[in-house]
C-alpha cells in the first residue's frame, strides 16, 4: 500500500510537471509571430523628425505601416520562421528625397526579407538586411 506520504510526492511532482509544461507553452505562443500588435523600427529618430517607423500587424497579418514618411498597408504570411511580405499601395506624402529613398528602402528590405526571429519585445525580419523592430508592449 501507498504511504500517504509517496502520495503527496507523487501527486506535488505531477502537479510540478503540469505546472512546466503550462509555462512552455506560455513561452511559446509569447514567442511567436506578433499578429495583433504593433512594432516600432529600433532606429533612431533622424534628425529633426519626430518619427520613427512602425508596422501595426493585424490578426491575419494584414499591416498598416507608418515609415519615416510615406505611409501605406501590406500583408504578412508566416509559416514557421519563414515570413513573406506583400507591400500594398504606399502613399507618397509629398516626401523630402531623403526620407523617400529610406521609406523605400525599408520597404524592399522587408520584402526581401525570407525569415524571422522573436527574441522577447524585438522582431527581426532576415533578409539581404536584418530589420529589428521592437514590440509595442505598454
């Protein structure tokens, strides 16, 4: 016969092992792609701007994006740590040529982008140039 002793052992390394296996997948989905949320570029602001891009994902990837001037929407699929991003219509503000050429860089560099990587509040889009963004948490 069981000891009520070995009883509460076994029973306090089940409820152990349970209580593990809910924090791995806590960090899993805190891990995973930010659908729902907004991300800031982690870049400084340019000089005498008070802006600095960000992308704000919806829940099935579609993205509304606010650059260093231009603003526009686009879509995201995400299948693993494999990630495709499809500019839609970008409006062109009435841009300085400087800014311009940085939104359009930006916009290539993240549809040239192939993979990415969450590591806690930062997302990095992999690419021919890594892009770090930095989730808007509050």
């Amino acid at each position: 016969m069981i000891s009520v002793k070995s009883a509460f052992r076994v029973a306090a390394f089940i409820a152990l092992a349970f209580a593990s296996l809910l924090g791995i997948d806590r960090v899993a989905a805190a891990e995973g792609f930010p659908f729902g949320m907004e991300m800031t570029l982690d870049a400084a602001r340019l000089p005498g701007s008070k802006r600095v891009p960000d992308l704000d994902i919806g829940d099935h990837g579609e993205v509304v994006l606010e650059l260093w001037c231009k603003g526009g929407k686009g879509q995201f699929s995400v299948a693993g740590n494999t990630v495709i991003f499809v500019a839609g219509a970008i409006e062109d503000r009435a841009c300085p040529p400087n800014k311009a050429q940085l939104d359009d860089e930006l916009v290539a560099a993240l549809t040239e982008a192939t993979t990415w990587k969450r590591q806690g509040d930062y997302v990095s889009f992999i690419g021919s140039k890594t892009l770090k963004f930095r989730l808007n948490t509050n």
